[in-house]
C-alpha cells in the first residue's frame, strides 16, 4: 500500500484496513480538521477495545499530529486522507484510508528513507487479541462513528470545531519533543497547542514558537 508522502505500507493478515469515502460537501467543519477528528475517532475506538480487555490499565491511547494513533508511544494506526474530484471540488471525494495493527506490526526502520516510529499491536496490549468477528465490528464501529458524525446535523459549525479541538487535545501529548521526519535538519520539536485551523503551534530548537501545516513528526 501506500502510506504519507508515497512511503511504503505493508498490510498483514488480521489487521485492520478500510477506507471511508466521504462526499467533500457533506464535512460539517472545515475540511483542515477532517484529519484531527478522524483520528480522534480511531483513537476513542481502540481505547474502546483496550478498556474491554483485563489489560487496559497499563496501555495509555494518544494521538500523535495530525492522526496516528499511539499505544505507550509506539504507532498502532495511521490515516491517509486524498481527494478525489467529478467535475468540480463540491462533487468530489474524500477517501479516507485507515489503517490499524491488530494482530501483527511492522518491523519500522529507524534510519533511511522509510524511517519511523516503532510500531504495536492490539495483541500485544490485550488478551486473545480480536477473533474475526470481533474484527469486523471494530472496523463497522470506525466506519459507523465517520458516517455519523459526517451526516449529523451540525448547528453552530464554530462549536462543533471547538469541540473536535478539545476532543483531539484530550488524546494529546503536549510538551513531549517530536523530530521532524523530511527536514534538512532533522530538527526537534516540542508541541505546544493546537490551533483553530487543525495547525501545530511548536516550539523551535531556536526558541521560537511557529505554526507546522503538512510535517510528519516521528
């Protein structure tokens, strides 16, 4: 498969792949906080699954920006996002591929091209893991929570993004520093906050605080 930046994504038997296509012009909010809320659904699901299992109490779910989802700091799903247009942006598509390690993970290279973040499985953090229809379920949850939220009436579109916000800074691990995976420098980096727009607020190794839009974070 394919995964951020056109990298490498290798898909095992017993894992989790699905994807949602979702119609542009039905995204209640901004589209730039379409990845924070998809993740955020992701994370509240396998959460979900831990919870149930005798094992929960030592595995702690963040979401690392925009939408990786982390079990005790090692990446158990991503979520790719692309477009895909008819005749004009409003007819087109989101499709949203998601990605989760159920029964195995990847062996992640540290250095290189294809470098990350070392990578878990819900079966190293619960017992017996997911049987296949417990699977299926886990994936109909996912794709469930998506169509609900997508369809749902939304009244006040700046509160429904305030609330996406503060439901992604719940998953949030502020302050722990971050490298920049494709900078020159491979610099590091401490997040702050999140901004109403979906963008990182980060401290430099210079000092200084700026805004990141589109940087993969390791």
């Amino acid at each position: 498969g394919r995964g951020t930046n056109g990298r490498k994504w290798i898909g095992r038997s017993g894992n989790l792949f699905l994807t949602v296509a979702v119609p542009i012009n039905a995204v209640p909010v901004t589209p730039t906080l379409l990845p924070l809320k998809v993740g955020v659904i992701v994370a509240s699901n396998v959460r979900r699954v831990l919870l149930e299992s005798s094992l929960n109490e030592r595995s702690k779910v963040t979401l690392k920006w925009p939408n990786d989802v982390l079990i005790d700091d090692k990446k158990i799903a991503g979520v790719l996002i692309e477009n895909e247009y008819q005749k004009n942006y409003n007819d087109g598509w989101f499709l949203i591929g998601i990605g989760v390690n159920v029964a195995s993970a990847p062996e992640i290279p540290n250095v290189g091209e294809e470098r990350g973040r070392p990578a878990t499985c819900l079966g190293d953090h619960m017992e017996g893991g997911l049987d296949e229809g417990s699977l299926l379920r886990f994936g109909e949850s996912i794709a469930g929570d998506i169509s609900t939220w997508i369809f749902k009436t939304v009244d006040e579109k700046e509160a429904e993004s305030a609330k996406i916000l503060e439901e992604w800074r719940g998953f949030a691990n502020f302050g722990k520093p971050l490298k920049i995976r494709d900078g020159p420098s491979n610099e590091m980096v401490i997040p702050l906050d999140i901004e109403s727009d979906g963008r990182l607020r980060v401290l430099g190794d210079n000092g200084k605080e700026r805004l990141l839009a589109a940087d993969y974070l390791l």
